[in-house]
C-alpha cells in the first residue's frame, strides 16, 4: 500500500504547490523523500539512475518518473539526464533535457531470446525514421530542404548528429530513411 500512496502523491506533484499551498521547491522536496523511501537514487557523472521496485503498476510508471523527473529539475535547477528502471529488470523510462521523458518499452520475455544478440542501437544510413523517432525521441527541429525524385528531404537536427530523411526503397519497402549523417560539433 506505501507504493501506491506514494505514486498518488509524485503523480500529483504538478498540482503540489496550488492544492496545499506549499511553494514549488517545498513540493519538490517531499517527492523526491517519498521516492527515495521506494526507489534507489545513483548519481553519476552522466546524470543519475533511479532504481525502483517492480511493484509500481505499469500504467504509473510513466506518471511516476516524470514527478520525479519534474521534481528533480526544480530542485537542481535544470533538467538533467535520468534514467528510470526496475529492480532487477530493464529501463522503464529515460528522462531527457533536450527530448523531455519517454517511457521506454521492452518485449515480454516470451519474445526475447537469450541466444539471439539485440540489435546495436546506433543510427546508420538506411535506417527508418520511426526506428529513429524510437530510438531517439522527437528531434529539437525539423526542417524541408527540398525535394528529390523520391519526395521531400527532410533534416532532422538532434544535440549530437543531424540526420537527413528521405524517401528510399530498401528490402522491397519503400519509406522515409535516414540518407545521410552530419554529426554536430
């Protein structure tokens, strides 16, 4: 029951400061209490990892992480990258400064296989965009810079790489794929 009292509270955390009068940074206080009496905070240099127990219902976890997140920001001043994931198991949600949060999703594992190795998650050429949008989250900008016998170019800026979209034929699937990488200073 500790579990559930404490996702009410976290997922209300936007409405903290309006409902009970306290000040923002009061609020944040008492969420970021009430998560680490649950969870396991780890800082590093990358940003922190918040561990948690595989109790939190999965329709809250997304909720649950952005309270924490939001909270976090507020009194750190700045958001910062977290990475959210269950005790003993995988991630469950990436928090982001230049692409928000994000609830990450794992197959079950009836659809894993321990014999088969995952698939390297970096961006090459040929790539989907949806692969792209699910890999990466939405990109700060995005921008037509012409046109090309297939369709509209389309470029895809993110903090490390811009990545131009195009509309390719690849493996008898013709769909918008990454044409080529200029990775950012």
């Amino acid at each position: 029951m500790k579990t559930e009292l404490v996702i009410v509270l976290l997922a209300s955390f936007a409405f903290a400061t309006s409902a009970v009068g306290q000040s923002q940074q009061a609020a944040a206080e008492s969420v970021i209490e009430n998560a680490r009496a649950i969870c396991t905070f780890t800082e590093a240099a990358g940003g922190l990892t918040v561990t948690c127990p595989r109790t939190i219902a999965r329709d809250s976890r997304l909720a649950f992480a952005t309270a924490i997140a939001d909270a976090d920001a507020v009194l750190s001043g700045r958001a910062r990258q977290i990475s959210f994931r269950l005790k003993g198991g995988g991630l469950f949600a990436e928090a982001n400064p230049q692409t928000g949060i994000r609830e990450v999703t794992s197959p079950p594992p009836s659809a894993r296989s321990s014999t088969t190795p995952s698939k390297p998650r970096t961006v090459v050429v040929g790539t989907l965009a949806d692969t792209v949008l699910k890999w990466r989250g939405k990109a700060l900008s995005s921008t037509q810079i012409g046109r090309d016998d297939h369709g509209l170019l389309v470029e895809w800026r993110y903090p490390d790489a811009t990545y131009m979209m195009g509309r390719r034929l690849q493996g008898g699937i013709e769909a918008y794929r990454v044409i080529k990488i200029t990775p950012r200073p």
